[in-house]
C-alpha cells in the first residue's frame, strides 16, 4: 500500500483512547463537553493547525487532526481535561495517515464499538465535524473523509444486518434489569437524567416491563416533560431527587456531568435499590457501594453483556469491511487525485498563456486569421493534453512525486495553491 502524504509538512493523526484500554474512571479524566471541544478547536486554530476532528463519548476520546507532531494533539486534549500526559500514554493510540483513516472508518461504522454494530457513534462524528466548521477547522480533507464515513455508515446500515436486533448500551441496561429483578411491573423505577442515552433507555423500559411507575428527573424540567409526554411518565423537579431516590426501587443515571451528582448521602437504604450508571464520567460516587441494599452497575459490565444478537451480528462484520474498503478506496482515490490537481491546473495555465501568446502573434502575422477556430481548437488541445497528463499520474505503475516533480520542471511551473 502507498504511503498517502497529505501535506509535505504535517501528517494526519487519530489520538485517543477507548474502552479497550481505559476503564471508565480514566475515560471520565479524558471525556470532553461541548464547551470543551470548542476551546480545543480555538486553541488549534491559534497554533496553525489546519483541520481538526474532536469526538468525545462515553467510550472514547479522540482528536483526528493535522500535525507535524501527535504531540501537538495529545498536548491540545490533555490541556483540556483532568487527565495528564503521562495517564494518556499509558492507555492510548496514535494513528497516522493511512491508518487514522481506516481507524475513522472503523470507528464510524460500529466495528470499534463497546458493543459491535452500535451506531451512536455517527451522530457525534457528524456533530464534530459542525463544531470543526462552525470554528473554520474543517478543510476538504476532513470534509471529505467524514462525508466518506458516514456514507459506508449508511450502506453498512442499509445492506447487512450488522446493527440488527436491539442491542445497545440502553438496551443492555434494560436487559440487565429484566434479568435481575422480579415483578419489574410492580417497582418504582426512577430515571434521572435524559440525554441520549436516558432517552433511548426510558424507551426501551416502557416497552419492555410493562411498568407505568416510571418517573424522570432531569436539571431542565422541559426536557423530561418532552420525553414523558411521549410515554405518559410522570417527571418531578430537580430538587425531589433525595425523596424520589428514597422511593424508588430502580435507579438509573444517565446524566453528562463531568463529576458524580448521586452520592451516598442522597441514598436512605431501608430497602433494596438497583442503581445503573450509565454515564461517562462516572456520575454515581463509587462509596455507594458501601451501603448494604444496594447493588451499583456500571455502564462498562452492562456493555459486557452478549446475547444471540451480537453472536449474530459477527458474521455480517466481513460483509461490512468490504463496503469499508470500497468507500475508502474512493476517498483514497479522490485524495491522490487531489494531490496532482495543482500541477495539473498549473500546467493548464501554462498552456493557456502559450496558446494566448501565439493567437495574438499570429493574428497579427496572417491577414485574415480566424481567431475563433484557433481558441477552438486550442482548447480542445489543451484539454487533451492535461487530460494525458492526469490519467498518466493515476496510473498505479508510476511513482507520481517523480513525475510531478518532473512535470514541473519540463513546464517550469509555479504552483499558487497547497
């Protein structure tokens, strides 16, 4: 496989860390709000970066962004969150050029995924790269690349089955509940928190325990009513979150909260209590454990949960790597394409002003010189030659630095744009 050099200076880099190597505690360190992207993204634009990708979830953080060094990216993330150099290394990755690629496309697609075939992730791409536009870090490249992804996304989605069945981190968390508690229709289920996560979670209970006595809290009142207003739930303000604890049989945390907003003194253990963390930080505090009654699951033992459907969904993962190397053999392609396009427009104006001299030469040379016929057919000529010259740079025989290089020196061109 070639090397595909983006730039001749700076390389394009993919630095995170996942769920594979980090456990929840060390991705909270490293997790990123909105707020947080931002400032990342203003800061890279102060220290020349030329494009740059943040996606933060509660499996992974990653940067993908141009560089002459990773470090400048690693230093951009640890900078802006709690966690240090030393603590990213020891749990990261780094991916450089054709690598990087492939790693977004791996990841954009569900197969890097807690739980394979989980497609969530798309949604934050996508809401990245609006952030990277939104602070003009967004070049063609990045533009393309996403475009690229979300496109095998689609197919993937659309022609296997690799997403098929009901298998979520929400999914799982009601799974879990179904398996571990009896008479689920009878329990005071508390839901606290409403985002993603909190949403899809709150669906999948009412349609599979049956239990209308389900109550949603969330630090903005609106948006629980928007979801209870769906399913008929009741909701209570923000500050009856002790006495709603206290009530409830089930607890499930979905909130983005960089630090832990349940702790033990909101929890009166009397009777048992189910709690569900499902966020990233961690938002329930670890000494919960400690209370007799009360049994606390994170989100990463949920995501450890296989079933038939997973089993099922592995044998569409060939079917789905090869729509992924389809799509990123066109963006592979377009990217080469992209590399020769200034020699090839700096050659066409080099052209253009050898056919504009000699028009005007002849013209006043030959009496009666058809001027128009001429720029016809100069064009046409033109055009046939540049068109040589591109077909012979995609060929996969040549090495194409040596004939740009070359290309340029023939025709002693200059090149305006990068």
């Amino acid at each position: 496989m070639r090397d595909y050099h983006i730039s001749k200076h700076n390389s394009f880099y993919a630095v995170g860390l996942s769920y594979k190597k980090a456990d929840a505690e060390v991705r909270g360190k490293f997790s990123l709000d909105v707020p947080a992207i931002d400032h990342i993204l203003g800061k890279a634009k102060e220290i020349g970066i030329d494009g740059l990708l943040a996606i933060s979830t509660c499996n992974r953080t990653e940067l993908y962004g141009f560089a002459q060094h990773p470090y400048q990216l690693i230093k951009l993330l640890c900078d802006e969150t709690h966690g240090t150099v030393e603590e990213f290394q020891e749990v990261a990755y780094v991916y450089k050029n054709h690598d990087a690629i492939s790693h977004m496309f791996k990841v954009g697609t569900g197969l890097d995924s807690q739980i394979l075939g989980d497609f969530e992730i798309i949604s934050q791409i996508k809401q990245g790269f609006y952030r990277a536009k939104k602070h003009d870090m967004a070049n063609p490249f990045l533009e393309r690349l996403c475009n690229s992804v979300i496109q095998a996304s689609k197919r993937i989605k659309n022609e296997t089955e690799l997403s098929s069945g009901a298998t979520s981190v929400a999914f799982a968390s009601v799974k879990y509940i179904l398996d571990n508690v009896t008479d689920i229709s009878k329990k005071n289920i508390l839901l606290f928190g409403t985002g993603k996560i909190g949403r899809n979670t709150c669906e999948n209970l009412v349609k599979h325990s049956n239990n209308s006595h389900i109550t949603l809290i969330n630090r903005t009142r609106e948006k629980a009513e928007d979801i209870a207003g769906k399913f008929q739930l009741n909701v209570k303000d923000y500050g009856d979150l002790q006495t709603e604890i206290r009530k409830a049989d089930i607890l499930v945390v979905a909130t983005g909260a960089q630090l832990p907003t349940v702790s033990k003194a909101l929890i009166y253990p009397k009777k048992p209590l189910l709690v569900l963390d499902l966020s990233v930080p961690k938002n329930v505090s670890d000494d919960v454990k400690e209370l007799d009654n009360v049994t606390l699951v994170h989100l990463d033992q949920l995501s450890q949960i296989t079933d038939e459907t997973l089993a099922k969904r592995k044998e569409y993962v060939p079917k789905a790597e090869a729509i992924i190397e389809k799509v990123k053999k066109d963006f592979l392609k377009w990217l080469e394409t992209r590399k020769f396009a200034p020699v090839i427009n700096a050659l066409k104006d080099k052209l253009n002003t050898m056919k504009t001299e000699e028009i005007d030469f002849q013209t006043k040379k030959i009496e009666g010189f058809d001027q128009m016929q001429a720029e016809i057919i100069s064009d046409r000529i033109i055009q046939k030659i540049t068109k040589q010259f591109a077909n012979h740079l995609k060929s996969n025989e040549v090495d194409t630095d040596d004939s740009l290089e070359l290309i340029q020196k023939v025709f002693q061109l200059e090149l305006h744009s990068k």
